[in-house]
C-alpha cells in the first residue's frame, strides 16, 4: 500500500516513492455502518513538472461502482463552483461541492512562492472574474502564508511551513466580477501541514533516579522515563519506541534491567541484586521514534540511576567468639568490655544498628550492654554493683541482632553469639555496723565507767587479714568512751535525761570503725541510747512574785510547781508553809485546790503594805519523793474596791517614802511646765510670721511666685547698720520719724491725702484734658494710693563676705537679647514686657 486515507479523508503517502508516471489514479470508499450506504470517489494523483510538487485533486461525487470520468479539465485547475445548466429556458443551480483538503508537506525547499492549485468559475468564459482569499494566513495572522492571482486564480505559497507550529489553515476562495459583484458563492477551502519526522524526541530529565531492593525478583518495577516528539503522534514520525542502550556496571549479568519500548517502564530482568557488592546502576536508554525503526528514525538518550536499597539480608556477627574483662567490686556505670561485630548492610540503618542482649550468666542483672551509636560496637556496662566475696566472676552470653528484622529467608549466624568472662577484683571495703542505728536503754544517772554495750563493725574483706578499731565521731555531751580494739561503749560522765542534749528522751552519739586495709576504709554507726527518767529533779514554786491586798478578804494568790522530770515523778504536789520563821504561819497560808495548785493567802486581817519573802516548800510525787523550799516575793498594798492595788499604794509598796514620793511629783509638774512654756512660744513665733505678711491688694500683687522665707540671721557684723537707704523716701517723715532700727514699711502710710480735682458739673471739651492731667498729678504725688511701698527688709548680714556680690551680675538690656517672649507670659509679668521688650520705641 503506497497510500493511505484517514477516518477524516485525508489521504497520505506511507513511504517515499517515485511515480513513474504523471499521474496515479485511486478509488477511495466511504461507507456509512448503520444504512449499509457506500460511496465510492476516483482520485487521481497529478504530478507536476517541477519536483516535490502536487498540483492538487479532484473529487466527484458518485454511486456505488462509480467509473472515472474520462472528460476531466486541466490537471492543475480545481471547479469549485458547480457548472450552470438551463433546461427549458430556466436555470438551475446546483448545490456546492465539498472540496477535498489540500496537503501541504512541511520544510518544503521551494522556491517560492509555490504554486499549490488553480481555482477557477465557469463564468470565466463570459465575464472577467476576480479571485481572492480570506483567512488565517492571508489576511489574518499569520499573514501572507498563502497568496492567490487575482486573475488566473492560482494560489500558492509564499514560505515553508511548519506542522509543530500550525497543523491546518482554513481559508475561503471569493469570486466577484471588476465592480466587486459576488459572483460565486465563497468556497471553504482546508489546507493540512503533511508531517515530516524533523523533531527528535525529547526525554522530560535528562536524569532519571530510581532505586529497587536488593534481591528483588525478576519482573520488579522500578522507574519509567518519559520522552516527547513534536511530531505527530498519528504517524509514525511521533510513535517513539525506547531501547537500553548500555548498563554500568555488568555485574552479576549485563543485563539486569529491560525497557517496555512503548510506555517506558523498567524493570528487573536478572536476579543477583547485591546493595553489598553493586549499589547502583547507571543505565543509558534511548527513545526512537518512526516507531523505533533506527535507520529512518531520529533518537535521543537519557540516563537512568538506579539505586540498589539495602535490606537486612546480612546478620551482624561478632568478630571474636569470647571477650574478657575485668571490674573492681562495688563500682557502677563502668564499661568492662567492648564487644566488636561485622554487618555488611548499609551502616547507620536499621538493618546496620546493633541491639545487644545478654542471654545467660547474669541472673541478678549486674551487666547490661549498651550500643554505642557511632562505632555500632556493644558496652558491658555495670549496672549493679558486684562484691568479690560473692562472686569472684562471670560468664556471660551475648546475642546480637539489628534494629530491623532480618529480611524473609535469612537465618541468624551462629557467629551472632560470643562468650564474655568478667573477672571482679577485690578491693578493701569499708567497714559496717551491722546494726545502724543501734538503741539501747537505760535509767539515767548511772555512775561513770558503766558499761552501756558493745557496738562492733564488720569488715566484709573476708579474705583479707585486717584489725578494725573503733573511735569516737559524735559526742555532743561527751558522756561516752569507746573502747579502740572491740567497740565496747562505757559511761564518762553521769548522763542526765534532763540536759540540753536529749531530744525526746534520747542521746545520740557516731562513732567509726576504720581497718588498716591500702588504703584504709571505714564506716560510721550511730547509737541511741534512750534514757529512763528517775526522780532526780525537786520541784519549783511557781510564780516568784506576785501582788496582794492588805486585807485577806479581797484576793489570793494561785501558786503551783514545774518539774523537770516526768510522770509519775511529778504531781500531785504537795505545798507546805515552814515552821520557821513563825511570822510566816502567823501571817500567810496554803489552801490546796488540786494536785498542782494551792492558793496562798493572808491569815491576819490586815498586813502593812510591803514587799514580803514567803517560803514554801513543794513536794513532788516522785519514789523516793524530793521537796524543795522556794521563795515568793508578794508585794502587799492598800487595793480600791475592784481589788487592785492603788498608785499610792503600790510605790509604798514599792518600799517609797513620802518625801521621795514628793520629789517625783514636783518633777513631773516641772517637766509639764516647760513642755507647755515651749509650746506657747512656738505658736507665737508662727502668729508673728503670719503678721509679716505684705498689706498688699492680691489683685495688684506680683509677687505670687515669690517665695517667703525665714529671716537668716546676721553675720559677724550685722550689729551695727543703717538701712535707712532702703526706706521710703526722705519726704516721708511718718516713716523716718520712726525709732532707729530693723523697720518694715510694707504699708499704706499715714499722712494727709492730697486734694483731687473735682470735675465740673457741666464739662467743657476743651477741659478734659487738664483734668485728666491734675488728676495724674496727684496721684503720682500721693503717698497712700496703691502700689505701696512694698520693700522687704531682712536682716543685715555685715560686710567682707568670700562670696561675691549680687550686684555683679549684669542685668543691663543693652544687649542684643530679644524679651519679646515675655508679652507671652500673661498679665502678670506685663510690666517687665514693657521695661525689656519695647523695643526701638522705649
């Protein structure tokens, strides 16, 4: 089959070829599966002159078995426009041919522009017709792809085409006569881009990364590549095909991969992946296209690397079968071995990483063997201290396995075990108290150099030959003695369970037991001794003053006792009034309440007021019982009717005398007095700060902001000054008529006020203005209008000061400072705006 018709009509060479004549003749049938209806169109293929040209084809329309018509016109002319026929003196059209698409192959060489068909109208022969087209890649863009004669109608092409750029174009053939009068009905014409094979294919990457698992079977997916060819994919200038090209390395065979040439899938061919002896491929894969025909076809190649994962197909296994190692007695955390082993996978991984378990030889769980995560090696660690008088070794089993389990098939080694002999060394240990803390008890207050107990170590150096001896580390009270050679513990001092030293009945001493082992150890042991009270303490009265009336009817006194001991060498008590000296019966006596308090009270009706010493004796109810005489101060004096004693009463009390009684009174008034005197004068002093206040209206002071302060004193010369400089002037004779001296003259003075003009009932304009000018006059002239004299004086301080003068500071405005801001500072400071900030004007 040297051509070919697709489902659209488009008819196509499959192979070059050489027509050895002008032209090649066809049938094409087209058919219709529902109706059965067949349609049968000769084609004849018309070669032109000049080379790789077709002048075009026509198509007729027909019936089943439909014969060529010998009567054709010009092999390059195409009659688009059907031909006109009248019958009977009318004219009938009939319908429009549907003409075939015109096939235009691409990267023609020319020249151009190349003449493609001849479209011509019957109506030619009678009246001169004008042809034109429209369309993309006439008048629309691209432009001026295809041109046509006006005239002659043939159209042609003006440049190479190319199918990847545009594939079809769509034009329309007009015919109008020279006034532009349609003629013809506009004809569809389609031009198709042939397809030539000048694009290789492109692969997507030009580096493809896969990985498949060691020891995968045959026929294991791994990657697919992917390449393009702009051509088109309906021929077989865009069907690619791929191919491997060359694998790298060829171990174990050199073709461990295969390709599906038409989706571009790889998988495994061969078995024998090993990550452990290959860990990855570097295959080059080609992609063809003409469907893989590589004598027309154009290629292109991509690599693909192939990555061989690791799976745990390698047990670890020891390097060495046993290991020894050695620990002192009574250490932990110590590493005592290093166990070392082989795996082949991949390090760092789960398949690589090591997990080690011991399996035997550790009952008790002194070792455990821990993974170190960089060299993958396995620590016999101690966990638990070991003791060489129990065990003087071990031998322990160890497995080892990875993180990961073994991949399906694969057996553990035999070498995955190892043996490991630990030998403990003996060291000196430290001597121990078997029994820690040791209490024993005993009545306090046994004589010096009794014997308590004997508190002896053990050494657990079994298999050494040592002499422990014992001391004393802890004697707060110094009470004990402890024997060097066997620990036997004897009183040195008498032990009182009453001392500072006993908490809750019991004394505590520490005391060591050091061998003379290299080095030497030793260890410590506290004994507890608990102490037995015995009636060794005599009560006290309690309290040891107290205050009565002096008539017994009024108050008494409640009294009781404090023991040091404890029951039952306490209470109940016992209180007794002695016999000597008799004024003690005769005046006081003891009323038992309970079995801890009495009342002691007067026995005489009345006793003078003074402090009196009452001996009492208590007894406690100790076996054998102990008494004790103790004395109470009572302060007897004169009481009120609520039965307290009275101010009077209790100095008298007090052992005072009337004329010291005095005395105090008259110091007391004295100190008010002067205290009140005090007070006085500084109310005064400030009535007469108030007084020197400035007799100023408020509304015309300006002095809001001034600060008053205490008149200072004067200095060293201050006797003698005359400040009648600083007064008012000499023409005030109400004020220099004053006595010499400190004056103030902050005051409206006293003198004759001067006579204001008086204004005329009946002004005259021309008067206002010396009224207004007498009236200044006498204003300025008159001493008691406002403002007053408002100078301060304070007091003179004298002359020859180290500090310089006030005066010296330069307040002159001959400057060039400007005072305007203080026409900003309000009413109150308007005075000096004025004096400052007049400006050229003042």
């Amino acid at each position: 089959m040297d051509f070919k018709v697709g489902a659209d009509g488009t008819v196509f060479a499959t192979r070059e070829l050489r027509i050895p004549s002008e032209q090649v003749a066809f049938t094409v049938t087209a058919w219709d599966h529902q109706t059965a209806e067949r349609w049968d169109a000769a084609v004849r293929l018309l070669v032109a002159q000049t080379s790789s040209t077709h002048s075009g084809h026509k198509l007729q329309k027909g019936k089943k078995n439909t014969v060529p018509d010998p009567v054709q016109p010009p092999k390059d002319t195409l009659l688009p426009w059907p031909q006109h026929q009248s019958s009977n003196g009318l004219r009938r059209q009939k319908r429009d041919w549907v003409i075939p698409p015109i096939n235009v192959p691409e990267n023609s060489r020319g020249p151009f522009p190349q003449q493609l068909v001849r479209i011509r109208s019957d109506k030619d022969n009678d009246i001169p017709i004008r042809y034109s087209i429209t369309g993309v890649g006439a008048d629309q863009p691209p432009m001026e792809v295809f041109s046509i004669d006006s005239m002659s109608g043939r159209m042609y092409v003006t440049r190479p085409m190319d199918r990847e750029e545009r594939a079809s174009y769509h034009l329309r053939a007009h015919a109008v006569d020279m006034n532009g009068n349609k003629v013809e009905n506009p004809i569809d014409l389609y031009i198709y881009v042939i397809d030539m094979n000048d694009n290789r294919p492109e692969f997507l990457n030009q580096v493809y990364n896969g990985s498949v698992d060691e020891g995968s079977k045959p026929g294991t997916y791994v990657m697919t590549v992917t390449a393009n060819d702009a051509d088109d994919a309906t021929t077989a200038n865009g069907m690619v095909r791929y191919r491997i090209v060359t694998q790298t390395p060829q171990s174990p065979s050199q073709n461990m991969f295969t390709i599906n040439s038409e989706t571009g899938d790889i998988v495994t061919v061969a078995a024998g992946l090993d990550r452990e002896k290959v860990q990855q491929y570097m295959v080059i894969i080609q992609a063809t296209d003409m469907e893989g025909n590589l004598n027309y076809g154009l290629s292109n190649t991509a690599t693909a690397i192939i990555t061989v994962t690791d799976v745990n197909d390698n047990p670890p296994e020891f390097t060495a079968s046993t290991y020894a190692g050695e620990v002192p007695e009574n250490r932990v955390e110590m590493v005592v071995a290093n166990l070392t082993v082989m795996d082949r996978d991949q390090p760092h991984s789960p398949n690589w990483n090591a997990v080690y378990r011991i399996i035997s030889g550790d009952p008790s769980g002194h070792f455990s063997v821990r993974t170190d995560p960089t060299t993958n090696e396995g620590m016999v660690t101690v966990v638990k201290a070991v003791d060489y008088e129990l065990n003087r070794a071990f031998m322990l089993t160890v497995m080892v396995s990875n993180q990961a389990p073994l991949a399906s098939g694969i057996q553990m080694s035999f070498q995955s075990t190892a043996g490991v002999t630990i030998s403990v060394m003996d060291i000196n240990e430290a001597p121990y108290f078997p029994s820690n803390h040791k209490l024993i008890r005993l009545e306090e207050g046994v004589p010096t150099g009794t014997v308590l107990t004997t508190f002896s170590a053990v050494d657990p150096d079994r298999f050494m030959q040592q002499a422990v001896r014992y001391s004393k580390l802890s004697d707060p009270a110094n009470w004990l003695h402890i024997n060097a050679t066997n620990g036997q513990i004897s009183t040195a001092a008498v032990l009182d369970r009453e001392s500072l030293y006993i908490k809750n009945n019991v004394y505590e001493a520490t005391f060591l037991a050091a061998d003379n082992g290299i080095p030497p150890a030793s260890g410590t042991g506290t004994l507890q001794i608990y102490l037995i009270d015995i009636n060794d303490n005599a009560p006290e009265l309690l309290p040891k003053e107290a205050q009565v009336c002096e008539k017994p009817s009024l108050n008494a006194i409640n009294i009781t006792a404090a023991d040091a001991d404890v029951d039952p060498n306490i209470g109940p008590y016992v209180f007794e009034l002695p016999f000597v000296p008799a004024s003690v019966r005769n005046n006081w006596t003891v009323t038992r309440l309970n079995g801890d308090y009495a009342q002691l009270s007067l026995r005489v009706l009345h006793l003078e007021a003074g402090v009196y010493d009452v001996p009492i004796t208590v007894t406690d109810s100790g076996n054998p019982p102990l008494s004790h005489t103790s004395i109470i101060k009572v302060k007897v004096c004169p009481c009120d009717d609520n039965g307290d004693c009275t101010t009077v009463g209790a100095v008298a009390a007090a052992g005072l005398g009337t004329g010291a009684i005095v005395a105090i009174l008259i110091c007391i008034v004295m100190l008010l007095t002067m205290v009140l005197l005090f007070v006085m004068w500084m109310k005064r002093r400030e009535k007469e700060r108030h007084t020197k206040q400035l007799l100023i209206d408020p509304e015309d002071d300006v002095r809001d902001n001034i600060l008053k302060y205490d008149e200072e004193g004067g200095g060293e010369e201050d006797q003698d000054y005359d400040l009648s400089q600083l007064q008012q002037p000499e023409a005030m004779e109400h004020v220099l008529s004053k006595a010499p001296g400190v004056r103030r003259v902050d005051e409206r003075p006293v003198g004759a006020e001067p006579q204001y003009p008086v204004r005329p009932l009946v002004p005259h304009p021309g008067d206002i203005g010396d009224f207004i000018n007498e009236g200044l006059r006498a204003a300025d002239n008159d001493p008691t209008a406002p403002p007053y004299d408002s100078l301060l004086v304070f007091d003179y301080e004298g002359s020859g000061s180290t500090a310089g003068s006030v005066s010296s500071l330069d307040s002159s405005s001959s400057g060039d400072q400007d005072y305007d801001y203080l026409n900003d500072w309000g009413p109150r400071f308007k005075k000096l705006a004025d004096m400052y900030g007049g400006g050229e004007e003042d």
